[in-house]
C-alpha cells in the first residue's frame, strides 16, 4: 500500500509538472501576440505602420465610405501579429 501511494504521488507531481510548462508557453504566446498587436495599432494610430495597406483610420473610413472593403485596424493587426509570432 504504501509503494502504491508512493507512486500515485510522484505520478501526480509528474503529471503537474509536464502540464506547467505548455501552459507557461501559451499564456507568454498570448501575451506577446497581444503586445505586438497594440504597438501595430499604436502605430497605424499615428500613421508609422508602413506595412498596413491603408494609411491610417482616416484613410480607412474614407475607403469604406467610398464603398471599399478590407481589413479593419483591429483585423489587420490581429492577423499581423499572429503571423509574427508563428
């Protein structure tokens, strides 16, 4: 009985243990995916995002209002930081 509990234990830290890590991973993923996505809005915000095909927001309602369609800000930099970090 006692070897049986001895081993549920150390089991159970094992499998604690090899969970932490991926978790630990994913949570630092989200957090990096998140921080380049508000710098890139940072930057379409004053205009420095050289890669987002509109200008600005300015220039991105003016699209849509003359009937255009695409990403939004919050899409394309959604997507801009995802493609970074993967």
């Amino acid at each position: 009985m006692k070897g049986f509990v001895q081993n549920s234990l150390l089991l159970i830290l094992l499998l604690g243990c090899a969970s932490t890590p991926t978790d630990g991973i994913e949570i630092a993923r989200r957090e990096v995916i998140r921080s380049i996505e508000m710098g890139c809005l940072e930057d379409i915000f004053w205009g420095m995002q050289a890669d987002y095909p509109l200008t600005d927001y300015t220039t991105y309602r003016i699209w849509l209002e003359m009937g255009g369609t695409g990403p939004s800000p919050d899409e394309w930099c959604r997507e801009y930081a995802r493609s970074k970090v993967n």
